[in-house]
C-alpha cells in the first residue's frame, strides 16, 4: 500500500478589520473571486516579499535607468528599435518589374 502523504496543517487566524478595510476585502473578493483567505496569503506574501529582500518597490526598474547610463546603445534606440534588432531585415521591398506580355 502507498503512503498517504500528511495533509496540510493550517492555522485559524482572527483578524479585526474596520468598515475602511472590511469594504476593501470585500470589493477585492468580488473582483478578483478570491475567498478572502486567499487574499489574506497572497496579501502577506508580497508584503514579506517586500520587507524581507531589503529592496524597496520599484528597485528593479531604478537599478535599469540608473545602469543606462553606460550602455554602448545609440541615443535612439527607443525610436527605432526595429531598426537596431533587425537591421533592416523586414523592410519593404520594391516590388520586381514584371516584363510586359508581347
């Protein structure tokens, strides 16, 4: 006979929201259709995720602008991005001459 693996051991937890918070959990269950415990997880997942890596929001992008400055790309890249990726490639093609029927 297989080994049942051991179910999941969940612990009650009592929160105590004001109207303010109670009307949030409320508009956030009927637009996402999670139940309210689930929110309650993923709430306090992003927030350990925010205060146990020692970076602030927003730190990837700041990390990005800051490192630009460096960067070898041209001061256009934004613009013709396509351009610089493709160079090229995908440009319209004059159209062959076809010869003319006699």
């Amino acid at each position: 006979m297989a080994k049942r693996e051991p179910k999941r051991v969940r612990e009650q937890v009592v929160v105590y929201l004001d109207a303010r918070d109670r009307a949030l959990l409320e508009e956030l269950t009927r637009t996402t259709g999670l139940a309210k415990t689930e929110l309650f997880r993923r709430g306090l997942r992003r927030l350990a995720d925010d205060a146990l890596t020692g970076k602030a929001p927003g730190y990837s992008l700041r990390q990005l602008v800051t490192s630009a400055h460096d960067d070898d790309f041209p001061p256009d890249v934004a613009k013709r991005a396509d351009d610089y990726l493709y160079r090229q490639k995908y440009e319209r093609r004059k159209p062959k001459k076809r010869a003319r029927p006699r």
